[in-house]
C-alpha cells in the first residue's frame, strides 16, 4: 500500500506524522484505525492527483473543507481535482474534510486539525456560525487564508467569496416561477438544507422579496433544515403538502429534490413548475425526465480555479489581492440540458 509514494508525501496528504505512516505502511502495532483510515484516504487521493505529485517545483497542499450532501461535495472535489493540473505556478494538491451532517462544533474542530498541522490555505463551505468565523480567524492569523464557496462568512478575514449572487438567484427564481404560474392559484413549496448558511438564507431572500412584488396573493410554505438529504426530506415534504392542497410549485434552495418529486408523486399531486440549484448527477436525470422544470448553473471548475487562484494571490504567488467575484447564472431546461453531467453548481 502506497509504495509509489513517499513517506512524506502520504503524511502531508493524511496530515499525520512521518513515523505514523510508516508504521501503517509497515503494518506495526499501536496505530488508531482512524490513522489507518487517514493513510488509505491519502494514498486514494493522490492516486487522483498523480501528475501533480510528478511535478516538480514549489508544492502547495491545501483544504477542501465542506458541509454538503455527498453528491454536491463530489462533484466540488471532481471540479477541483480537474483544475489542479493547470494551475500555476505552484504545484497544488489537495486535502478533503467532507461531511453530510457536521454541526458547528465539528466544523470548528476540523478547521482547528487543519490549523494545528498546517496549510497553505482552505476553501470553505461552512455555517454562518459565530464559532465557524471564529475558527475562520485563527486559520487567517496562523498565516492560512481562506476562500469561502457557495456560501459566504462575510464577517469573517476570508480573503475571497466565490460563487453566485445568491440574492440574485433567488430573484431569477421567483421571476421564472411567477411567469409559469401566471394566473393560476397555488402557493409555492421553498426548501433549504440549514437556515445557518449564508447562501441559502440570502437566496430565500431574494426569492421572496421579489415575488412579494410580483405575485404578492402567494403564500410561501418553508421546509428547513433538512441537510438537503432525500432521507429526511422526503417525510417533511409529505407533511407539507398533506397539511396545504395548493401547494403546486417548488424552489428547492438546499436539495433532496428527488424526495420532493416523490413526495408528490406518492399523493398523486400534480406541480407546475420545480426550480432547483446544482447540476448534479440527481437534478440531471429529473431534468431529462421533466420532473424538474429548472436548474440554476453555474460553472464549478472556473470557480475551483479563481479559489485556488485567490489562495495564490494571498501568498502573493499572483498578481493583485484576492477579491470576490460573483459567477454567471445559466437557466437550464429540458431543452438545453448537455448531454452528460457536467461538473457545476
């Protein structure tokens, strides 16, 4: 097990020492399974990073750290692993602490481990949690900057915020969901995965304030957090429509859409329009089939490089400081769907 690589570059991936490898490599006693884990972790990642770990020069390791459902947090790390060999002119690879469920203080307690044993620098996607930014901190005054991703921590040293005006998301939903909804009655159906990330609460935002001003007869029924987890989606969904007959249009900020369609379809309920985020694996197969009407883009690898980039700009390997630039928002249908998944939000 990991024989092509060196010692050293298997306890920098796993953030372990040099000894521990070696004695997990060695099969020696009094080593944690979690160490274990940690090597054969390490060992899988830079498998994926081989050309990285090839190149010569300046090498900088840095971390993905994320709460997100498995197949948004996949296709995160997929986007960030394909940029890697472009970028310039340090070497990157990278680290990953993906979760599905971490609450605040584990959050904190993975961004303390990075902290203690040392990177070049973080990309975020956390709670708006005063603990998160806290932590945030001390990363930023250890000398390890940080990029947050899909949702912001304003408030926080981060040195950039990369992604989408989520304000303006939610206004180009409610623009697309009153236009399909017309005339008919109805009220609408707004899911989110947790009220404490920044991203989804400004998207509710926007989505409400601008349809206030353009269907302001429509009640809004709220589902929170769900983690964006079909698991625990999907029986908060069957309440809310058992317990609201109108309910026949959704905006689906934080996930579990397949759940949602379910839910509807298990009450033999029709909807007239479905806007979701995140062209993943899940929400490409609902829109071939038309269960979703439509998905808000963006494109996730230029995301991934400008994090990296400002990452590099904040060790002033680039020119210019890091700043926030907010991506375009492409509305895909049934109709312009591309013909395989890509890799985007």
């Amino acid at each position: 097990m990991g024989r092509a690589y060196r010692v050293r570059d298997i306890a920098v991936q796993a953030g372990l020492s040099e000894t521990t490898v070696d004695r997990v490599l060695n099969g020696r006693a009094g080593v944690s399974f979690r160490a274990q884990r940690q090597v054969e972790q390490a060992i899988r990642d830079l498998d994926r990073q081989q050309s990285q770990v090839r190149l010569g020069g300046r090498t900088f390791v840095i971390d993905l750290v994320m709460q997100a459902p498995a197949r948004f947090s996949g296709a995160v790390r997929s986007a960030l692993e394909g940029e890697l060999p472009g970028l310039r002119p340090a070497v990157i690879r990278a680290r990953f602490a993906l979760d599905e469920t971490a609450s605040a203080p584990a959050m904190v307690e993975t961004l303390d481990r990075v902290r203690r044993r040392g990177s070049q620098g973080v990309i975020l996607k956390a709670p708006a949690e005063p603990e998160v930014v806290e932590a945030v901190d001390l990363l930023v005054a250890a000398g390890i900057p940080v990029v947050t991703l899909v949702t912001d921590l304003p408030t926080s040293r981060r040195a950039a915020y990369v992604g989408i005006d989520n304000r303006a998301a939610g206004a180009t939903a409610a623009y697309f969901i009153s236009q399909w909804l017309g005339d008919a009655p109805g009220n609408i159906l707004v899911t989110l995965s947790r009220d404490t990330f920044r991203g989804e609460e400004e998207r509710e935002m926007g989505f409400r304030t601008t349809l206030r001003r353009l269907a302001p007869q429509r009640s809004l029924v709220e589902l929170n957090n769900t983690d964006g987890l079909d698991t625990t989606m999907h029986g908060l969904a069957l309440a809310a429509l058992s317990a609201d007959s109108t309910l026949n249009a959704v905006y689906s900020i934080g996930g579990g859409n397949r759940a949602i369609v379910e839910a509807f379809t298990s009450l033999n309920r029709p909807y007239r329009c479905f806007i979701a985020h995140d062209l993943d694996p899940d929400n490409h197969a609902l829109l071939r089939t038309g269960a979703l009407t439509l998905v808000l883009h963006h494109d996730l690898p230029t995301d991934l490089r400008r994090a990296c980039q400002a990452l590099l700009q904040s060790h002033h390997l680039l020119p210019n400081a890091p700043h926030s630039l907010p991506s375009n928002i492409h509305p895909i249908t049934p109709h312009n769907l591309p013909n395989r998944t890509p890799i985007s939000t």
